[in-house]
C-alpha cells in the first residue's frame, strides 16, 4: 500500500513512510472522510501539511489534509493525520445569491449549483448521466455541500471529485450503485449473510424516535395570510400521525413565478424534512476484502444494493451500501460497509 501525497496544485510530493494504520472511509451522498497514523520521523513531517492531498493508488476519491496531531510520549512518537475527500471543498462555497429550479433533472441542478458557486481550482463537470428524478427548489445563500447531498438522496445518487493527477484535474462526477440484491435478475446477486461466511462481527440497528409524518411548511406572509403548505400524508390520525412545522419564510415568491410553483418550492422543502425525519434502518458488519464468496471493487462496491441476512436476529433485507471503511493495519485490508441509512447524527429543522 502506497499513501501517496501531493500539493494543492496536484504535484506529486512524496511517499508517507512507516504508517501503522490507514481508514479509507467512503461514503455515497457526501464526502468520506480519512484517517493515518505514522511515525513523526522528518519525512513524514515534511510531506505531511494542512492542505495537501492524499491518495492510495487506484482510489476513485483523494483526501484533503485537515488536521494534524503529533503525540510523543515515552513509548511512542507519532502523527494522526485527519481530513475530509476533495468533494468536501464544496463546503467552502454558498448557493448566492439565490438559485431556483422547477420541476428540474436533479442531475442538471446539482451541476449547475457547482458551475454557479465560486469556481474551484482544477474542478470540472463529468459525462451526464440523465437521470430522470425532478426537483422544484430554492435556496438562498445555502451550503453549497449541504444542497448537494440533500438532492443526492433525494435521487438516490451518488457523487464524489474524483482525481486525475496525470492531467491535474478533479472532476465532479455523479453515479449510481448496481442493484445486486436477489430481487434482481439481470446481474449476479450479492448476499452478505452467516451461510455465506462473509460477516465477521455485525451491528443492527432501526429506530423511529425522529420520525415524522406530516410537515407543515410556513412560507411568506405573516398570521392568517402567511402560507402554509401541508407535505405528507394528511389523512393519517392517530398514533401514526407524526407532525412538524418546519419555518421556509426565506423561500420567497418571485417575480413570474406562479402561486402553483411557489408551493412547490415548499413542497420541496418539507419532503427534505420528512426524508430526514424518516425511519432509520442500517446494518454494518466487517467482511473479507478478497472473501471466498464476494471480492470488495469486483463483485460489488460503493452504492450498490445487496442483500443483507442475519438468520439468528430475524433481518433480511435489500439495502444500498451507503458508506465503506477501508481499514489498513499490519499489511492487511479489511472492509466495513454501512448497509442502509443510519440515524442522523443531528436535525436544526431551521436549516431544512
């Protein structure tokens, strides 16, 4: 394993010499994210600076350097180095001053939100895919980031900046997992299960505390005149009626634009809140990169859905893996993938 660094500009710097241990961790609807530990020996230290790059050979996404720890103690004498992969630069950047789309490809939309931010060095667009989910949407000084990984989901699409440091260029590139499931036919299946001795140690979870059924979206207007769009199932009573107003008042009717496509921009706002707010399934296991049965990047990878099967816990399902963890210690790989989607971390309704 080669860790391989390179400046801003993508000049080749060097080799990291020694690590002990490297986690690639890739994630489908926003950017993964790394860490390494190495000896603090002047190689190292003179390779290793905030804002360099770091890439293993073969590795569709590169990592930007973010942070740096040195420790020293009596036993050792290391560095832990941190960082987010190169699609996270778009957390530099708003949406401004303000971006509108009715009833837009979602792919076009999540391009032009990159192309109208304030450029990034050495970005460019990928190959369209045409993909057909539509979005009606507006955001006002938004993270651009953020905006991306909101219509990702939504779309059930992946994205990343995928380096060329031959040609020096990162290109934003959309793409979509294979459906690898038993509920297909047309490619073959991939089964992660205890019969098929791919699942070393696992970790289930499902949880409904944040789940919401019905939102109601304030936008303009103030009292009885303000706006008010209702986004869910609105006949649900009940115990299965789960409400949440979510405040859009930034959402702002614009000139030309009808009262139809303004509560569509509502609408959009509020199915982003309920897609948050949802039940939570998600399954992790660590597994055998080059396993007896499925070999990690050839059978499946990154966004593909598969089957999962834990016979003694009653689960089975066919879920999207959402994330992979590359863990690199004592000259062996092993991978974890994240199955489904996991609770999320946090909600601020205000930013939805």
């Amino acid at each position: 394993m080669e860790v391989r660094i390179y400046d801003a500009e993508m000049m080749f710097q060097g080799l990291i010499e020694n690590q002990t241990s490297v986690m690639w961790n890739r994630k489908y609807y926003e950017p993964g994210d790394f860490q390494i530990n190495c000896p603090s020996i002047a190689n190292n230290m003179d390779l290793l600076k905030l804002g360099r790059l770091i890439w293993m050979r073969g590795a569709a996404e590169a990592g930007v350097i973010e942070s740096i720890r040195m420790e020293q103690n009596a036993v050792k004498n290391d560095m832990v180095i941190k960082g987010r992969f190169l699609s996270s630069y778009m957390t530099r950047r708003l949406i401004r001053p303000t971006y509108t789309a009715t009833n837009k490809k979602i792919e076009l939309v999540m391009r032009e939100l990159l192309t109208n931010a304030e450029a990034i060095p050495l970005v460019q667009l990928g190959s369209l895919k045409d993909y057909s989910e539509v979005v009606t949407m507006q955001a006002t000084y938004k993270n651009l980031q953020e905006y991306e990984t909101k219509l990702a989901k939504a779309a059930n699409i992946g994205y990343r900046f995928r380096p060329d440091f031959t040609n020096k260029t990162i290109t934003f590139e959309l793409y979509r997992g294979v459906d690898r499931s038993v509920a297909q036919t047309d490619v073959p299946r991939v089964i992660f299960a205890q019969t098929y001795n791919n699942i070393n140690s696992a970790t289930y979870e499902e949880n409904d505390q944040l789940l919401k059924t019905v939102c109601y979206v304030g936008g303009e207007g103030e009292g009885t005149d303000r706006i008010i769009q209702v986004v869910g199932d609105d006949t649900l009573t009940g115990l299965e009626r789960r409400e949440l107003f979510l405040n859009a008042s930034d959402a702002r009717k614009e000139d030309g634009m009808t009262d139809a496509e303004y509560r569509a921009v509502l609408t959009e706002r509020g199915t982003n809140a309920l897609n948050t707010a949802a039940y939570s399934q998600s399954f992790e296991c660590v597994t055998e990169a080059n396993g007896t049965a499925f070999v990690y990047k050839t059978d499946y990878d990154l966004g593909d859905v598969v089957t999962v099967t834990k016979e003694n816990w009653g689960v089975s399902a066919n879920l999207r893996i959402t994330g992979l963890t590359e863990v690199y210690e004592y000259g062996a790989m092993k991978v974890s993938p994240v199955f489904g989607t996991p609770l999320p971390e946090k909600i601020d309704w205000k930013e939805q």
